[in-house]
C-alpha cells in the first residue's frame, strides 16, 4: 500500500510518489485536456467523483483559448492561459481531496519558446513558495532527428530539474494532429508509427542522470477516433523497450514511465496491456470534447424557445431560467465527468486515488 500524500497539485518527490503508486497498483491516470475553467472543473469533479487521481492538462491552443481568444497577442496568450489555469488549478484542487499532476501537452519545436517562457514563471513560483507552477511539461520533437530530439529534451530537463519538474518526450511520431501539432501519418503500415526500443534506450541513457522523465513511446497510436480497424495498436512494443533496459543496464522491472497518446477510442483489451507494460499516464482528449458538447443539442431541442426569446412571444413567459448559461453549461460538464468515470474505470484508477 502506498503512501498517502496530501490532495492538490503534486510535484517533486510527491509527482514520483503518485507515479510509482501507479505503476506498482497495475493502474494508470488519465490525462485529459482541458480549455476552459469549465472543463477544469468537469475533470476535477470527477475525480472527486470517482475518488480517482487525475492528470490535467493544456495544449498549446487550450492555454490559449483559457487567456481568451480575444487577447491580440496570440503567444502572450498561450503562456499567460497556461499560468492562469495552472493559478486557478493549484487554489482548487487540494478542496476536491485528490491528487492532481498538472501538464503541457505537445509542443513541438516550434514551441520550444513557449515552453520556456511557462518555465520563466515556473522558476519565480519556484523561488516565491518553494513549488514550480505546473508538474511537468512536454516536447514533442519526434519530427526532429532523434540525437537532435534527444539532446535539446536534455537541455531542457535540467532546467526543469533545478525545479523539481518532470519532462515528458515523445519517441515515434503519433499519428493526426492536436492543436497543430502532429503529423499527416496515419497508415497503420507506416513504421514511424513505431518506435524502436534501441530509440527508447538510448533515451534512458542521456536522460536517466539529468532528472525525471517520460516517454511517449509510440505503438501505432493516432490522434482522435476513427472507424475500427484503421488504427494497430502494437502495445508489444512498450513491453520490448522496458525488456531491452531491463537487460542492458540492469534495470528493474518496467523502469521507464511510458505515456499512451491517442488514447481515445481505444480498445480496452490494449488499453489494459499497455498498462501492465508500465504506462501510467493515457491521453484523453477526443472522446472528453464530444461527451461535453453532446448534451448541449438535447437541452436546445428541450428549450428551443427560450433561445429564440428571452419572453415568449405568444404568452409572455420569461426563460431566463432557461437560456442562463450556468443551466446548459452544467449539462456539459455532467456529460464529460461521466465519459471520465469510463476512464478512470478503464485505466482501473478509479478508487485509488493516495490522497489522504
């Protein structure tokens, strides 16, 4: 049995507390986008909800939406949305009694500017309360050549150490595109798809001394859904890269933290064999869009007057209680919490969550 840890944001020794919790229960913790306050508030209600421990985090066109679209200066945006929900997560979470790791996703080499000024503020909050602003962040240099991906990964981790921060590094390209980042790949023959484990190990050794680390560890994972059979998932190949460390250095079992992106429409079979290969974080983002917008259309069709008329224009009724965004906006976030509870169900985190 693990340790318990107190509730909110963890980072640090508190992050690898959460992390080997995971690994060692047979779970992992699903990591869902967010864009709005709203959404932030879906995914933390559900893992009160569901006593489970959760990942959140924002892309770089999530940061951005959270600042608000009307912000003029469109990268000022991406930094300052990720600050402020950050902000808005740390003052939260520790009430809803979880634990909660808080991330960035994909950002790619043209982003690398956008991760470093998030690290610009992370190191200030750092140095104000002794806790970096977010638990760890990503790059995504997977389209790079892998020493280049590698070493500027390495740059960047040991800033991020001085912090307690953790990185997270994607090997192998995922498939479709997130927030324009991302690739045209998506045939399944493609071998890009397909990280190799000599790829993985080579990681470990650069990264292993600098400080903490995951890897996105590709297996024919695609971004968003798409119809049965397009995707082929391998998750052999995460269980090949932990046997090839293993054996090489010496390792113990599952010594690397591997991440699954795509992971929406998954099969639960896969989901639940990447996770026994020592995955213990699972990207959900597709799925959680869709189950928070797809209760706004019955909730429309059910009041269709009252957003046509704020008083209906045949009797005079009022519908303000009707068209008040909190009533529709509840609906989608109810809708998103119960596609969560899936998750949490399907990575087998729920009930487990080591907050006490």
């Amino acid at each position: 049995m693990s340790s318990t840890i107190a509730p909110g944001v963890v980072t640090g020794e508190r992050y690898r507390t959460l992390v080997g919790a995971a690994k060692s229960g047979g779970y992992a913790l699903a990591a869902v986008n967010v864009t709005t306050s709203s959404t932030v508030n879906s995914a933390l209600e559900a893992a009160a909800t569901n006593r489970a421990d959760i990942i959140i985090q924002l892309s770089n066109g999530g940061a951005q939406f959270f600042a608000g679209q009307g912000m003029p200066d469109g990268f000022q945006a991406k930094v300052l949305g990720a600050v402020s929900a950050a902000r808005h997560i740390h003052l939260l979470a520790e009430h809803y009694g979880v634990c909660v790791v808080l991330h960035t996703d994909h950002a790619d080499k043209s982003l690398i500017p956008w991760v470093e000024a998030m690290l610009d503020h992370g190191e200030r909050a750092f140095e104000q309360t002794g806790q970096p602003l977010y638990s760890s962040h990503m790059l995504d240099l997977s389209a790079e050549p892998i020493d280049w991906n590698l070493n500027e990964s390495a740059r960047v981790l040991e800033r991020m150490a001085k912090i307690d921060m953790s990185l997270e590094i994607e090997l192998g390209v995922t498939g479709g595109e997130e927030d324009g980042v991302g690739s045209d790949v998506d045939d399944h023959a493609d071998p890009r798809l397909y990280t190799q484990p000599e790829d993985v190990l080579q990681a470990y050794d650069l990264l292993t001394p600098l400080g903490d680390f995951s890897v996105a560890a590709s297996f024919g994972n695609v971004h968003g859904v798409y119809k049965p059979g397009n995707v082929k998932l391998r998750p052999e190949i995460l269980k090949n890269s932990q046997a090839l460390i293993e054996k090489e250095r010496g390792a113990g079992l599952n010594p690397l933290n591997l991440v699954f992106h795509g992971g929406s429409g998954s099969e639960k079979s896969q989901i639940a064999e990447a996770v026994s290969y020592g995955v213990f974080k699972m990207n959900i983002d597709t799925d959680t869009q869709f189950a928070y917008s797809a209760p706004a259309k019955p909730y429309v069709d059910e009041h269709a007057k009252a957003f046509l008329h704020q008083i209906d224009p045949d009797d005079g009724t009022p519908y303000k209680k009707q068209y008040d965004p909190r009533k529709w906006v509840r609906k989608c976030e109810q809708g998103m919490a119960a596609r969560l509870a899936e998750a949490f169900d399907d990575l087998g985190s729920a009930g487990k969550t080591i907050a006490g």
